[in-house]
C-alpha cells in the first residue's frame, strides 16, 4: 500500500484535496514579512492578497530544507506504507534538492519501503490537472508502475498557457530585464508563456494587448485540444474574475458544452506572475 501526495504548488483547490484524500506537502511565501503555508484556497483570502501586491506589497517565496521533507514523509514509512509524490516542475525551485536529501536519508533507514516521485514539468493547475487525474487512477486501485506509465502519457498530453498583465512581476523574478518591463508596460505588451518539455517556462509569444493575447490561447487550444469532453478545462486567474467569466464564455462559444472549472490563483504562484494573470490548462493531442 502506498499514500498519494502532492504539493500546494499544484493549486489543487481544496475540497478535492480531501475528496482525493491526498497528503498535501504546502509550500512556503512571506507577504509584509510574515511566513504562511498556502492551504489550498480552504482559508486563504486570496483577494486580499493581490489587493497587498496591487499595493505595493512584494511577497517573497521560499524552498523547503530537507528537514521539512523528512516531517513529511517519514510518519507514513514509519507505519508501513510507501509513498509516491506527484511534483511541480523540478526547473521551478531549488526545495526538490532537499528533498532528494531527504528521500536519500529515509531510504537508509527504512530500506524496506519505497519513495518515488514524479515531476509533472509545469506548475499551478497545470501540475494540478496532473494530480487531479492521477489521483483518480489512485482511488480506482492503480499500482506504482501502473500510475507510472499513467502520468508520463497524462504529462505529454497537458497544455499549460498563461498570460502575465504586469511585467513587473516578471521583470523582479529575473526574467526579462527593467527596459523589457518598461517597454512592455507602456506599450501593453503581454507576453504568452508556456512550459517546456523538460519543466523551464518559456516565452512563446508576445501579444499588444490583452484581449488579443487571450484570443491567442484561444487559439491553441483550437488547435491542439483532444477528448475536450472527457477532461476538464481549467481557467485560471490572478484575481481577474470578470475577465476570465468572459474568456471562459468564448471557450464555450467555440467548444460547445465543455467541462470547465474557473480558479484563483494562490499565493506562492501569484507571488511571480501578479495580480491580472490568467491561465489556461486543458488535454491536447499526442506529439
């Protein structure tokens, strides 16, 4: 037997969490100096959040040392059970360092056991749309080798597109320079971003204009969308919601009767993307 985990980085809202029955490992973030634990939306007012960075509140995010980790994982090998985690992209954060320190240590003292982990190479729902389906194999029964083959398809077939409304999130976390920020802002470009293969976030274009940058997402999705009735479409927003409602309506328009759930961003994500983010997942067709 073995327990499902996953991270807070997955953003998996928190009533599924628990319909799932998955052990949550949460990820760390300081806003005006105080440390929280994001919880998966349960008690977090997330509004109030990008109402701190609107502000000029900078919430700053951190990694978990090996000891956390340890915290994490040793109770459920202690009781005789193994683990398999469900990761954000490796690429994002320096915490999985520790972690594999840890997993290294515990292995030493409980030989018998077995850890593995797989890294689903995005963040926020599009690593959530990865555990919400894997945790469904898991309640239906399936094996470590069986969720293993699972989600290596599931991973190559989940599209991740967002677009940041505000270079100075960007420009902060050292991925475009300050004249790229300045530029951009003034002139309203928005950069559309995705993940590559191996979990780096990269920039796959960049759009004058908002409405225009959502219609481009549109646009993929039109073209690489696959089983759109069997697997939900996920819209993200960072504290946009009206704007989403209609991004959400024209998917609708274009798709027909479609499953889609729409989904604030938290803390830890929002800290680099910033307020006005909006966020597309859905399941797209073999490579």
């Amino acid at each position: 037997m073995y327990q499902l985990f996953c991270d807070s980085n997955c953003e998996l809202w928190h009533t599924k969490v628990k319909d799932f029955g998955l052990n949550v490992i949460r990820m760390p973030y300081l806003l005006d100096d105080k440390e929280y634990f994001y919880d998966m939306g349960e008690n977090t007012d997330l509004k109030a959040f990008f109402d701190r960075m609107r502000a000029g509140s900078m919430p700053k995010t951190q990694a978990l040392n090996e000891y956390d980790y340890t915290q994490y994982f040793e109770p459920v090998l202690a009781r005789g059970e193994d683990i398999y985690y469900i990761t954000f992209s490796h690429q994002m954060s320096g915490t999985f360092n520790s972690m594999k320190a840890a997993i290294a240590a515990l292995k030493e003292k409980y030989p018998e056991r077995e850890i593995r982990y797989k890294d689903t190479k995005m963040i926020s729902m599009g690593s959530g749309f990865v555990v919400y389906y894997g945790a469904q194999k898991y309640k239906e029964g399936a094996s470590m080798d069986e969720l293993d083959t699972y989600l290596d398809e599931l991973i190559s077939q989940t599209a991740m597109y967002f677009v940041v409304d505000d270079l100075t999130y960007l420009y902060r976390g050292g991925r475009i320079s300050g004249t790229s920020k300045v530029i951009g802002n003034m002139l309203g470009i928005k950069p559309v971003l995705s993940y590559s293969e191996d979990g780096k976030i990269v920039n796959i274009d960049k759009i004058k204009g908002k409405k225009r940058a959502l219609s481009k997402l549109l646009d993929f999705m039109k073209e690489q969308g696959c089983e759109l009735d069997k697997y939900k479409v996920y819209v993200m927003d960072a504290d946009c919601r009206e704007e989403t409602e209609v991004f959400a309506g024209q998917i609708k328009n274009a798709f027909g009767d479609i499953d889609i759930e729409m989904q604030t961003i938290g803390p830890v994500i929002g800290s680099h993307c910033g307020p006005g983010t909006v966020g597309l997942i859905f399941h797209r067709c073999k490579k």
